[in-house]
C-alpha cells in the first residue's frame, strides 16, 4: 500500500478516471498473470471518503478518485495486486479471528493488523513489472524478516511506533476484518457470494500450481496450502473412496454381450455375464454456517478428485449441498463452478435422502462435513464414507458448553481431514 495524497477539506477533488484505474489492472494481470480470475472478479466502488484503496470481505474494491489521479499505471497495477492478496489470503477472516482471541478491537490494534498482513504481502509481491510504490511496508523496516504469516508479525512486533507515521494506512475491512463507515456490508450490492469467492481462490491456485516457476514461493505455498493441508488424510480419503466403490456389488449389473461361461453346461440357455462399470457417487457437502470457505474449497478439491477416481466420468458423480436442508443433486461438470447453497444449520440427514431417491442410485455416498449434525437412523443401502473437518475443543452448541455432538455412525467409513 502506497501513501495517499495530500487532500484539502473543501476540495471535491476529480472524477475517477476510470480508463486510468482498468488500465493499471490489466497491467496487473499482464504481470501477474496467475492472479487475472482475482482481479477481475473484484468489483469497483467509487467513494471520496476512501484513504487510498480498499478491500471488504465481499470482494469490493473501494476507490478514491484523488488517489488515482496521483498515481501511475505501474503504481496503480501494484495496489491491485496488493489489494486482491488481502482477499486471496483471507486477511479479514484471520485479523477477525485474532482480534476475537486477543480482546483487541480498537484503532490502534486495527492498524497493527493492517501493518502485518501488509508484511506478510509485500515481501514478495514487487518487482518484474511491479514496482515498489513509495511507502509500501515491509518487515525489514522493523528489522524483521521476510516470509511470516500476519500472526507470527503480530505476536514478534509491537508496531507502536509506527502508528503515528501510518494513520493514513486503511487497505478496508479485507486487510483486519474491522468494518469501515464506508462499507457497502454483506446486504450491499455487487458483492461476491461465499461460494463465488472460494470458486475465485480455487482457480487462482489452480493457475499458480499449473505454471511451475512463475510465481514467487509465498504464492506457492499459499496454493498448496489454500485448500489442503499437507498431511496423508488426502491419501486415506481416496482410499476409502475406492475401497467403497470396489466392494463387492458395487458399480456391477448383467448385460448379454458376453454370455456367461456358465451357460456351457446348460445347452440351449444364454446366461447372462457380469460386468463392472465405474460407480455412481453422490457427494453431500456440509454448507452450514459452521464450514468455513477454506473447507469448502477444500470439498470441491475433494469432488474434483472423485471424478478422476472415477475414470473422468462426471456423469456419475453428483453433489449435494445441505445445511439445514438440502439442496438439489447437481450433476457434476467442472467442481470449480459448483454453486454451494447454504450458510444455516445443518442436518445431513435431509442430504442423505436426497442422495438416495436419485435415479439410478448411488453405489457411494461420500459426506464432507464439521460433524455437527444428526446423522441417519439407518444405514444406507451403499456404501458410506465421511470426510470429517475437525472441531477440537469447540461445543457445536454455544448455549451449552457441555453439550457434544454424536460422532459419525459405525457403519460409515470416517476419515477427519485437515
């Protein structure tokens, strides 16, 4: 982030010179070409109330006119970048979460987490084709060093003595998770969905792992980091997977274009053969407002590698989004597109029925979830496997801190993720 100008108090200052703002974002994507599915998909807001440019949780960039008119193309195309790496590195939702664990609300500790998730960025996103603008916070001005997460800041730098040279500083709710007076809110227009906005770090990963040697290591951790975490849960959910589709009857059914070998021994009768097709999978996908977006994403990862484990069939997976309620079973055509539905309570149980009325029926049902729901009374007539996001030391009801949810029925294979 780049100091703002100077702005006098009776001054309305320009119009946004839009041209100028597109401009410098389409040099943005030329330059960093892995990130275009973020820069696009971030909505432009003109306000003259904005420092410089900002960022909410929904995905709207907030611009100062004046701000753009003292700046560069190039310097421009890096505000971008800066601004959509809050987003992509779910700034607000972790500064939230640290401002909760730490009781620290106020403008000063909003700044400090700024000033962090600024270090956290800026190490690594300048130079080829992206200058340094003036300003830009960087850990070595407090003799820190480069590669830390906005926490390990936070807790190895008090930052105080920056607080008076930086009360300019506001990247917007996307940078601490503290909403500005001039936020649009969640109810506001032109904001992104919680799916959409996973859908857009899906792709952005997506791009960095699919160009090796482009990206700096920081992008590259965070893409292998985004959605999965590096341990063998992945391997050992595959492997239920497809230990649940090879059982015994599963993915089999008789067919005439291959007579029997039995029908030797019987003259005159044409028995039918066996013969084992790919299995259908419904995928039932916990959407309540417990599953955070990073698990979702994580599940479509999860629905993508089930389609491959199928032999790319997409034809016979099929997702089913439930909280409360369930949603309808979507045929699968690419995970990434996948609109999950959702954010209430959860109640797989409805999810469950939905899976099983689809015809044909599935010969797998596969359930990504928190673990905070009612599960069926009864076993399924398939296959079972439950991909559990942990929940370690946190009651799924509030009101009451003895309560604990009923673990996963025996009869489903559990594999906790993460």
């Amino acid at each position: 982030m780049t100091r703002a100008p100077a702005r006098g108090p009776a001054a309305a200052g320009p119009p946004l010179d839009t041209e100028k703002l597109l401009a410098a974002r389409l040099h943005a994507v030329k330059v960093r070409p892995y990130l275009a599915a973020a820069l696009f998909a971030l909505q432009i807001v003109e306000d003259r109330t904005v420092p410089t440019m900002g960022v909410d949780a929904h995905w709207r960039c907030y611009v100062s006119p004046a701000f753009v008119a003292g700046m560069s193309v190039e310097d421009l195309a890096g505000v971008w970048v800066h601004e959509v790496s809050h987003l992509l590195r779910d700034h607000h939702a972790r500064g939230a979460r640290y401002a909760r664990e730490h009781d620290e609300d106020g403008p000063g500790e909003r700044l400090r987490r700024n000033i962090a998730a600024d270090f956290e960025i800026n190490d690594d996103i300048y130079g080829d084709g992206l200058p340094l603008p003036a300003g830009a916070m960087l850990p070595s001005r407090l003799r820190l060093r480069d590669g830390l997460l906005m926490e390990e800041y936070l807790r190895t730098a008090p930052m105080t003595d920056l607080a008076a040279d930086l009360a300019w500083l506001d990247c917007g709710s996307g940078a601490d998770g503290q909403p500005r007076p001039w936020e649009l809110g969640p109810d506001g227009a032109h904001g992104l969905t919680r799916q959409q906005r996973d859908a857009v770090r899906f792709r952005v990963a997506e791009a960095i792992k699919g160009r090796p040697g482009s990206a700096p290591e920081g992008w590259k951790r965070w893409a292998d980091e985004a959605f999965q975490a590096p341990q063998p849960w992945r391997k050992l959910l595959g492997a239920a997977i497809r230990s649940a589709a090879s059982a015994p009857g599963v993915g089999e059914d008789h067919t005439y274009r291959r007579p029997s070998r039995r029908s030797a021994s019987l003259p005159g009768v044409v028995l039918p053969s066996l013969r084992r097709t790919p299995p259908r999978v419904c995928v039932v996908i916990d959407t309540s407002g417990s599953v955070s977006d990073a698990e979702l994403g994580c599940a479509l990862l999860e629905v993508a590698a089930i389609a491959r484990a199928v032999g790319g069939r997409r034809d016979l997976v099929s997702v089913v989004s439930c909280d409360a309620a369930a949603g309808i079973a979507v045929p699968l055509c690419r995970a990434e597109s996948l609109e999950l539905i959702g954010g209430g309570g959860t109640d797989l149980r409805s999810g469950f029925e939905r899976a099983l009325r689809r015809r044909p029926g599935p010969d797998v049902i596969v359930a990504l979830t928190d673990g905070q729901t009612p599960w069926p009374s009864r076993r399924p007539p398939c296959r079972t496997v439950v991909g559990l996001f942990p929940r370690p030391g946190r009651p799924a009801d509030e009101d009451d801190a003895d309560y604990t949810p009923d673990g996963p029925p025996d009869w489903a294979r559990v594999v906790t993720i993460g």
